[in-house]
C-alpha cells in the first residue's frame, strides 16, 4: 500500500482509544528495526525525521529507504512524518520529498532559539496548513515549549524554563481554530533529550491534568506529546557497565503515556529510548568482542534491541493489532477531505 497520511492513522486511533508511537530514524537499521517491531505487533508506524536526521542521510537515502520499508511490508500502513519542521520552507521541501506528513514547529523562532510570540506560530502554522492540506498532507503544529535540544537545534530550554512554557489550554483552542491543524503538540512539562526529569516525575513537573483539560476543550483534536522516552533504567545501566557515562535521569512512565492515550493522545514520540538501545547493545559488543571490527557484529544487536524497544511501546500504546483494520486513504484522496 501507499505511504499515508497521518491524519488517516490518528482518526482511526483515536475511534478505537489507541496511541501511536512515532519513532525517528537516520538509517537504515532503525528503519529495519521499526518495520521489524511493525511485523511481528501487525502495528502501523510513523517513521519520522527531523532536520537533523534530513542532513544526516540525505532526503534521497531517507526517501528510498522507507519506500524500500513499504515494498517489504504491503500489509502495513506506513505515514513519514517531518518532525519539528523550523519554516514554511522547511515543511515544503519535506512535501517534495514524499513526507505524508509534516510538523510546523513555530513554537520557537526559525533558529529553535527562543520562544517565538502567539501571533507569529499561527502565521506560520497557517501557511503550512494551507499548503499541505492542498497536496492531502497532514500537519502537527506545537503550542508551548519544550524543554532540551531537539536534534542538535538550537540552544534549548532547560527543565525549569520548560516549566514556564506549559501550554495554556485558551491558547490550544485559539491555535487550533485559527490554524486547522491535524496534530497538536503540546507542552506539559517533557523535553527531549535523556535529561528529562531529575527524580522520578510527579504531578508538579510532569502535568496530565493539563492534557486532560485540553482535550475537554479540543475533543477532535489529536494530542501529541513529545519527548516522551521513557529512559529505562536497563538501558541506561547497560551503557554504564560497558564503559559509558551517563547520568542517572528519569523519564516519561509508560503509565503517564497510558494516561494521556486515555485524554486524546494520539502520537507519542519516542527517540531517546531507541538510541540508549542501539548504544548500549553496541557498546557490549566493544567490550566482549573486543577483535571483531564487522560492522554487523555490532550493528545486528543493535538493531534487535532497538526493535525490542519499540515492539514493547507499540504493544503498551495499543497500536498492536491494528495494521489490518485502518481505511486505508491517500494524500491524493484526502484532499477532498481537507476541501
Ligand atoms: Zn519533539
């Protein structure tokens, strides 16, 4: 089947209560380790890059990689996602590229510096609306800021700034209306990056009652929450015992998760959870095998932790199960949608 649109995915998630994880990837391995975790869960998958991921492969690389994901498995329902898109320009280049899906994050400025006024993220959001849903492309826009780097850009706000960066729920509803986005991201006190939480997280930093307010205000509207790895003491411990040097951090339970799919979260991205998997299985390698140098020595275990990780978000989110079952709708169909 054809790449979809993610709005064809989250409209069936959320008739049928489920969440969908959104996992990013800059090669070819996460890709195999998604589809991997898709096939034996029978889970649709949103694959996603950001600008970084973008540079880092090549839109082309990136571009037949997935499309190589969807010739190996017609039975499961692909969408390509543009995460954190900084411009107009940016979300119009992914279109070009085959994304089926993208995010206008005018949340920050361009340079993801510093939080951007109300007025100009509507105008922004707006005008990549009207350009993707023209085409049957989905867009997420993002209202509050999120604390961490996303992918390297910009400088970041750190867990107390993010604090003063929540999504106010009048502005959600305001957002919204005015922009006719798909998605919705919104900030309740997450960041990306492994340096989430300094101790376990409870309802004063990490805030579900505010998505539970905001979906009371925005019913048809699909949440998504970012930064949402939930940074597994295993993983980080596996690192460590093979000579890394992480930091004890905490991050977003998978029973917060549950929570929030119970209040209208659709998408939940998931990055920093892939790569502690992929490094620690490859640091193991480093250290047992210490005169192997066959890249698949190492890269094959890392692709199956990293697979394990994600088989174990889709099962929690209840996205299992589901391939089959989604009216399946191109972009080109969904223009009359959007119409
Ligand atoms: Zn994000």
């Amino acid at each position: 089947m054809p790449l979809i649109p993610m709005r064809v995915l989250l409209d069936h998630a959320a008739e049928n209560d489920y969440g969908v994880v959104a996992l990013n990837v800059n090669n070819m391995e996460q890709i195999q380790a998604i589809m991997i975790a898709a096939k034996e869960t029978d889970s649709p998958v949103i694959i996603q890059a950001s600008r970084g991921a973008r540079k880092y492969s090549n839109d082309a690389y990136l571009r037949h990689l997935i499309l190589a994901a969807v010739e190996l498995n017609p039975t499961i329902p692909i969408v390509m996602h543009l995460d954190h898109g900084n411009s107009p320009e940016t979300c119009a280049s992914a279109i070009e590229q085959n994304f089926t899906s993208v995010m206008m994050d005018g949340s920050l400025d361009a340079a993801g510096e510093v939080p951007s006024s109300f007025e100009y993220n509507v105008r922004v959001t707006k005008e990549v609306t009207d350009a993707a849903h023209a085409v049957g492309v989905s867009v997420e826009g993002e209202i509050g800021a999120l604390g961490g780097i996303e992918d390297g850009h910009g400088a970041g706000l750190s867990e107390e700034e993010a604090q003063e960066h929540l999504t106010d729920p009048d502005q959600a509803e305001e957002f919204v209306a005015l922009t006719g986005v798909d998605a919705l991201a919104v900030a309740i006190g997450t960041s990306h990056g492994a340096y989430k939480f300094k101790k376990k997280p409870t309802g004063d930093v990490l805030k579900m009652d505010l998505i539970e307010e905001i979906h009371r205000r925005l019913p048809n509207t699909h949440l998504v929450m970012h930064g949402s790895s939930s940074v597994p003491q295993e993983l980080q411990d596996i690192i460590n015992q093979y000579g890394g040097g992480l930091n004890q951090t905490y991050g977003v339970p998978v029973e917060a998760i549950k929570k929030g799919i119970a209040n209208g979260v659709r998408k939940v991205n998931v990055d920093t959870d892939n790569r502690l998997a992929i490094t620690g299985a490859i640091r193991k390698v480093f250290v047992e095998s210490p005169e192997a140098f066959d890249p698949r020595k190492y890269l094959v275990p890392a692709r199956a932790a990293m697979a394990e990780v994600c088989k174990a978000r889709m099962i929690a989110f209840g996205q299992a199960g589901h391939a089959g079952d989604i009216p399946i709708k191109t972009c080109k169909e969904m223009i009359d949608f959007y119409g």
